[in-house]
C-alpha cells in the first residue's frame, strides 16, 4: 500500500495558493468574463517573456554550429534559467486583476435594424 508522503511547507510550490472564487467574480460580476479576461491578460505577459527571451538570446547566436560553442555558452543558459524562475503569466494576471491593474470593458451588442 501506498502512503502520501508529507510535504514541508519548503517543499511546496509558491504558486499553488487558494484563491476566493467570489473575489475573482467580483470586479466583473461574472466568473465567466473575469477568468477571460484574465486569460487575454496572459497571453500578453507571455508574449512579451517571448518576445524579450528571443531578442536576449538572439544577441547571443552564432553563425557557426559548433558543440563546443553550444555546451558553453552560459549567458544562454543563464537567460534561460532566470525567465524559468518568473512566476507563471496567469499568476502575473490573476495578480494584476485582483489590484484593479486591468482596464476592461464590455462591447454593447450591435443593435440590428430591420
């Protein structure tokens, strides 16, 4: 039989946390709309890690398809390890939301006319 192990509260991950539902709702009196909202949100963030990790490694790029040159290159490496150590995106716009960070609005139907 297998038994759980016990985790330390150092072993257990930072972004795993309890969230209340009723908050999240609030600012946009839907669940619904704020867990889209949050979700477009993001994309963004992730985008922009995206964009700034390919720009920061593209510095670092050689013509030359060396072994060697691939194995050492640490600043890659180092680039690499601190956009791993960022909280997640959807952290990042849970976060934002819950502050009021986020600017959104509703669209009105478009009113057909016959």
């Amino acid at each position: 039989m297998l038994r759980p192990q016990r985790m330390s509260k150092k072993q257990t991950r930072a972004s795993l946390i309890t969230r209340d539902v009723d908050k999240i709702a609030e600012p946009a009196a839907n669940i619904y709309e704020s867990i889209s909202i949050i979700s477009m949100r993001a994309r963004q963030v992730s985008n922009q890690f995206k964009e700034e990790l390919s720009q920061k490694i593209q510095e670092f790029g050689s013509t030359v398809d060396n072994l060697e040159e691939v194995f050492e290159n640490k600043e890659q490496i180092e680039i690499s390890r601190h956009y791993e150590r960022l909280p997640k995106p959807s952290s990042i716009a849970l976060d934002e939301f819950l502050a009021g960070k986020i600017k959104f609005e509703r669209l009105k139907p478009a009113v057909e006319e016959d």
